[in-house]
C-alpha cells in the first residue's frame, strides 16, 4: 500500500473523511490503516436493517446512511445517525464517508451524492463544532479487481474548511456549492478514462503502472489526462501499441534487473521460495477464493469478502497446522513450522513478481522504451 499526503491529516479536532469507493468495504479496512485515528464509518442502511446487526455493526463503530434506493420510508432514520456522528464531532471524532454512496470496482470519479454536504452543513451550523470541523478529501485506488495481491493507494488532499469556499445559509445552495468543491479537489487526483476511446487499452495501462511504479496513481493520472488531452495520433498509437503488446505478451510485472550474477543469485533465492509458498498456502486461499466467487459471482464485494474470508480461515489454518506439528514433533517445531508458511505467504507475490519479470526480461526492455516515448521516463 502506498499513502500518500500524510501532511494533510487534521490532529485534533472534528474530520469528515471524503472518500471515493470503489472496493466496498475493503476501502474502510484500508482506511483504518493509514488514518492515524479512531474512526466510525458509515454503512448503507439496508446491513443494518434487523436489531441484531444493528447492534453488532454499531458496535464496531459503523453506523448505517440509508439511501433512496432503499426505501424512502427509511431515509427519516439518516437524523439518527446524522446526530450520532454531531457527537462524535462534539469529542473532536472522525467519521468516514463514501461520497459517491455506492461502490463499484471502477477508477472513475462517480456522481457525488449529498450525504457529506448535508453532515458538514449540520457540524458547521452546530455551535459546540462550528469551525472546526475539516473535510478530508481522499482518493484510493487499487491496482485492480479479482486478483491476488493489488497495489492500494491511499492520498489524503487539501482540506476543505467552512471558509475555504463560498458558505451559503440556504442548504440547496450550500450542497451544490460543496459538492463542486469536493469533487473538483477528488477529480484532480481520481484516474478517469476516457469512454469515447478504447477502454480494453486504458484499462490494461492504467493496470500496469498502478501495480508496478512508485507514485503509481498519479503516474496513471498524469498518462489519462494526456491521453485524454491530446489528439495527437502519434502518441495514441504509442499507447495503443504499448497496451496490445502488454496483452499480446501476458506481460503483468515489471522489474529493473542489475548484474548478471546477482539476477542468478535472486533467481534461485526465489524459485525456492515460489514452489514452498504456493504448496503451503493454496489450501486455504483457494478455500476461501471458491466459497466468495460463489457467494459473489465477482461483483464489487468479492475482494472485501475475500480479505474477510482469508482473516478468518488463515489463522485457523496455521494454528491447525500448528497442533499436527507440534503433537507429533515439539512446540518449537511447531512454531517454526507455521512462522515459515507465514513468512513464505508474504512474499509469494514478491517471488512471482521477480520469477515472471525475470523471463519477460527482454520483452520488459522494449516496454521500457514504449514508456519512455510516452512519459519521458522508463517508470513513469
């Protein structure tokens, strides 16, 4: 995971987080991680509909927004949490709010909807908040969908302050007002295709720079944006030319290789690791990648129930593990045992990366070239 904009995080005091949403909840799992405090999210309404989830969802700090789509007779119950989260603000909170209400695995900035104008409107005009609330725009991406191991990232923007734009009394005038300013500030660091053009092409580009370069979302903005920009047919053909022979040639990784006898010394290191890493942990990652695929037919909540899945199955597979071991041997052996599958879990994707790059090597140099006809640079 990559974050980015840490500068931008308010200490002590009131925040709206403003986020795009395109990997359901595995987009509040990541925010968790880099948000540097406590945080309540918000949840649409309709998992929180009996008492029992309610209860238990609350709990662990997620409280319900109900959408339209859900029924307008459930939308009056919104006050309840609108006044939960003034609360939580009155004790300098944090809450996290999609801003585009519904996920979908996309890299575009989607319509906003209302919900964190209308939530900043009540804390702004609230006397024991006022000014000191402070909406943090945050953009995330992901390298992709439905595969082992994306890329996130993470980048928290220009703060948005009850003075930093035109305030209006009237709430109509101040959501439309608001939503402007949120979504220009989104819309700068959000990748957008470009749909009147081949999307097959943008998607295979934008894919592989968001999974192999540093500043990855932004070097994939900067490559949209020209793309989008320019009617120049030479660099469209670049472009269109780079994306075929990166799908032509299955090419996923990229990696810049050193001397020749230091590409054997970690070609060896990680042809070891490769074969442990996926004997000793296909069990359990294919356990749950079939019950989610089947629970979820590949729609937007199939890496977040995955994630979920592997939390729990993982650690159950390697303390069974750790009991056949450590019965038949001793609790050192055991432990050394499940620490190594571990160890050789984390740096499957590492293994893969170096293993597949290495024989696309040769090809991985005629990429490079492409790349620096479109960027001026080999990485973007």
């Amino acid at each position: 995971m990559e974050v980015r904009g840490i500068e931008n995080l308010p200490k002590d005091c009131p925040v709206i987080f403003a986020c795009n949403h395109p990997n359901a909840f595995l987009d509040s799992i990541v925010m968790t991680t880099c948000a540097q405090r406590p945080l309540h999210y918000t949840a649409r309404g309709d998992f929180l509909r009996s008492k029992i989830a309610n209860t238990l969802l609350r709990f662990i700090n997620i409280l319900p927004v109900y959408r339209r789509e859900e029924g307008k007779e459930l939308m009056y119950r919104n006050a309840e949490t609108f006044s939960d989260c003034i609360e939580l603000f009155k004790k300098n909170g944090a809450v996290i709010i999609f801003s585009e209400g519904l996920s979908e695995n996309k890299w575009d900035l989607r319509p906003l909807r209302k919900g964190t104008a209308r939530l900043a409107y009540e804390a702004w005009n609230n006397p024991d908040i006022g000014d000191k609330l402070k909406v943090v725009p945050v953009a995330i991406h992901y390298s992709s969908w439905l595969k082992t191991s994306p890329v996130a990232y993470v980048e928290f923007l220009k703060n948005i302050e009850k003075d930093s734009f035109a305030y209006s009394d009237e709430i109509g005038i101040f959501n439309k007002k608001f939503n402007e300013s949120l979504k220009a500030i989104l819309a700068e660091r959000c990748i957008q295709l470009d749909k009147s053009r081949d999307i097959t092409s943008q998607n295979k580009m934008t894919e592989f720079i968001l999974k192999n370069y540093i500043n990855g979302s932004i070097n994939a903005k900067k490559l949209q944006n020209k793309y989008s920009a320019l009617e120049n047919p030479e660099f469209n053909l670049n472009y269109k030319t780079l994306a075929d022979f990166l799908t032509k040639e299955n090419i996923n990784y990229d990696l810049k290789f050193t001397s020749a006898l230091m590409n054997i010394i970690n070609l060896t290191g990680w042809l070891v690791v490769f074969p442990v890493a996926w004997i000793c942990n296909f069990i359990p990652y294919y356990f749950c990648k079939i019950i989610v695929w089947n629970i979820t037919k590949g729609n937007d909540f199939h890496d977040s129930l995955l994630y979920c899945a592997l939390l729990i199955i993982y650690p159950l597979y390697l303390l069974t593990l750790f009991s056949i071991v450590g019965c038949h041997t001793n609790f050192i052996t055991g432990m050394l045992f499940v620490s190594l599958i571990a160890f050789s879990a984390s740096y499957y994707e590492a293994s893969k990366r170096y293993i597949l790059s290495f024989l696309k090597r040769s090809k991985l140099v005629m990429v490079h070239d492409k790349l620096k006809s479109l960027f001026g640079t080999s990485n973007g």
